[in-house]
C-alpha cells in the first residue's frame, strides 16, 4: 500500500477518478485502493457522485475528466461525496478537456474507407507531436486478406510502428488492443467512419455509442459531442471517445517535424547532421535524408509546415490581440487585450494544443468551453 493510499484510510478518505463532469456534479470511479472500504459498507457500486468543495472552487482549481480526486465523507446511503482535493495531472488536453491522459488510440480502416498511408501520416505526425504514447489500431481487418494485412504490418513496422490489426465486429485483435490499453487513460482519435465507436462498444458493451451515425455536415459521432466521458475497460484502463476529424493542419514548428518520423528520430539518434539546424533537404552531410518510404512525406509535410508558419506570422490576428471597445459616447475602437483566461491558458498549455486539432470539429470547441465554464 503506498504511503497517499495508507493516509487516505486513516483519514477516511476515498480515491477515484473523474470520469464525466455535467454542470456541478462529478461521476468519480472509485480505485480499487478505496474497495475495502466499499465492502466495508455494502456499497454496491464503484462510483460516487460528488460535488465540489467550496475551497476547492475559492481557489479556482477545476476538476476534468480523468483527475485523480480525493473524496472526503461519502454519503454512502445517497452514493454522495464530496471531492476534497485534485491531485496534481501528468497531462493536460484542452478538447477534449481531459486529465492525465496516457496514450493516443490511433483508429485507422483497412477497408471502407481504404488505407491512406498520407492520412494516416498526417494523423501519426499530429499524435507523435503532443508526446502521449501512440497506439496504431487498425479496423476492419476482416475486409481484407490475410495477405495484405502482412503488406500493411511490414510497411507500417519500417515506418516504426507496430499495429494493432482488429475487427470490431468478429472480434479479431481485441485481446491484444485490451492488453495495451490496461491500467491507461486512453483517447481515441481517427477520421470518419473507421469504426471508432464500434470498437468502444466491443471493448465496452455498457458504453453503448452510436454506430455508422453521422451529424450533420462536420460528421462527428453524436454522442461524444455532447460531453466527455471516461468509460471504463472492464479488463482494465479507461477510455474516451472522440469526434471524427479528417484532415489535421500541419502546425508544428517545422524544425521538430523529423522527430514526429520515427524513421527520422532513428537515424538522429544513430549520427548527426553536419549542421546543427538541418532541414533535411539538401544540405550536405544529413543523416536523416535517405531511402526510406516516407522520407517524401516528410518533405511534402515541411513545405506545408513552413507554409503554414509564414501564413500564421503574416497575418497577425486582430482578433486575439486587439479587442473592439465600446465607449459610452458610442464610439468604438480597437484596444489592445489583456491577457484573457482563455489565451493564458492556452499558451500556458501549449505542449498539448497540437492535440486539440485531432479531436476539434467545428464549433465542438465552444460546446466543451461552455461545458467546462459551467
Ligand atoms: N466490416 C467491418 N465494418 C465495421 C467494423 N467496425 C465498424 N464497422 C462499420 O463501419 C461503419 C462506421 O462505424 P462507426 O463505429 O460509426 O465509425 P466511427 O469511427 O465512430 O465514425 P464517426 O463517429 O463518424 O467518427 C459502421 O457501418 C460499422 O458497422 C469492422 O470491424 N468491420
Ligand atoms: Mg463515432
Ligand atoms: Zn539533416
């Protein structure tokens, strides 16, 4: 038992983890940590649901989905309690807005729609950049022959990826998907249609997601864009649905684009290039330009990155720096603004925001903010 487990019973307190937040109320699962105490009582669920300590919000300090909470006097006839501390997150993702996530649950089709290996790169390259662990799941394996699916397993392995092959509907994979997702908070991302919510509702029957559903236009699953939710694997780990997207911008600093390769990442850590700020074009001397498959996509990527990084400095946005006041004459102008707490918590979070563009699907952005300013 560790020392935070053994001074959370003696003070009766309980650990979980959030896992859907709706207006003031949070769904916490309960760690095994705190069963003892479950039986103790006759509990018979393994979730409370809790408000939020007044000093708690006096602070400032919100609770997302996937912190770890301390619970303090459980009202176990009600299923009550009351979320006493947040501890501190590992990782932080704006939208979804979610606590400690581990790993990205990269869900590609094999068939239906077919394989792009340039969209699935752009997919890798945006999932590599925010730093989680990646885990490539590919759907649908039962479209294809056993054949291709070798072709596909060889090609991604020398791109430095090991997938995993799964058919929600027969089953196929599923018992090592489950083994990589265990005891992790997992998110799922992937384009349209792959079959992301039908892969949930395999790993998680209670989940019940809506399959071959799309909204509207922006074609995103409907259920996940209602809120954010942690469902439990019941083998162990959680994990979250997410908006299908299928075209992620290429807004990476273009000199960290080759360490979103793997096969890059390889040959920078074997040798070095002879200049220090290497694109890995034509300099003389580079290590990483060389005959590997995607070594074109890296170049087609950074025009697109330095293209993107020109576009972003040329034309500052009004919008973000300046903002329109009006004065009580009724004249209007352009005032600089101060910091808001969306911006500041923004560029506070950066490392994360590269993540956003995988889950982000048109307005979906103010529907999490209104959620989260609840
Ligand atoms: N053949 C086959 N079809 C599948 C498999 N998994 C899902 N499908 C089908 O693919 C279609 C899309 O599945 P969804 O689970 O809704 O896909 P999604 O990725 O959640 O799509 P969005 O919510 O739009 O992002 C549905 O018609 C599913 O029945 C599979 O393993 N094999
Ligand atoms: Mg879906
Ligand atoms: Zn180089």
């Amino acid at each position: 038992m560790s020392q935070l487990e053994q001074t959370a019973r003696e003070k009766n307190q309980l650990q979980g983890t959030v896992v859907a937040v709706q207006a003031n109320f949070y769904q916490v699962l309960l760690e095994p940590s705190s069963q003892q105490q479950i039986n103790a009582v006759n509990f018979d669920s393994n979730y409370l649901l809790c408000t939020r300590r007044t000093r708690l919000k006096k602070i400032g300090q919100k609770v997302l989905v996937g912190d770890r909470v301390i619970i303090e006097e459980p009202d176990w006839q009600d299923g009550r309690g009351a979320i006493a501390k947040v501890q501190p997150r590992n990782t932080e993702l704006q939208r979804p807005p979610i606590a400690n996530a581990d790993i990205i649950l990269l869900v590609f089709a094999l068939e239906e729609p077919s394989l792009d290996p340039w969209q699935l790169s752009r997919f890798l390259v945006k999932a590599e950049s925010t730093k989680l662990q990646l885990c490539l799941c590919l759907n649908k394996c039962d479209l294809i022959s056993q054949q291709q699916q070798q072709q596909w397993q060889q090609r991604l392995e020398a791109w430095g990826y090991s997938p995993v092959f799964v058919s929600a509907i027969n089953n196929q994979g599923i018992e090592p998907l489950k083994s990589r997702l265990r005891g992790k908070i997992a998110v799922v991302a992937g384009p349209s249609g792959v079959g992301k919510s039908s892969l949930i509702n395999n790993l998680i029957p209670s989940a019940q997601l809506r399959v071959g559903e799309v909204s509207g236009k922006l074609q995103r699953g409907r259920h996940t864009t209602r809120h954010v939710e942690l469902f439990n694997i019941p083998d162990g780990g959680l994990l979250a649905d997410s908006p299908g997207f299928n075209q992620p911008d290429l807004d990476c600093d273009p000199s960290d684009l080759a360490l979103y390769f793997p096969e890059a990442r390889t040959r920078l850590s074997q040798g070095s290039c002879q200049f220090n700020n290497c694109s890995h074009r034509d300099e003389p001397n580079c290590v990483v330009r060389g005959d590997w498959e995607r070594y074109e996509y890296y170049r087609v990527f950074l025009d697109k990155a330095i293209a993107n990084q020109k576009a972003q400095q040329n034309t500052p946005d009004q919008e973000s720096s300046l903002k329109l006041k009006v004065k009580r004459s009724g004249k209007s102008q352009y005032e600089p603004r101060l910091a808001s707490k969306k911006y500041r918590r923004l560029s506070r979070r950066e490392k994360h925001q590269n993540l956003q563009e995988l889950y982000c699907a048109g307005n979906i952005n103010e529907i999490y903010e209104e959620a989260e300013d609840i």
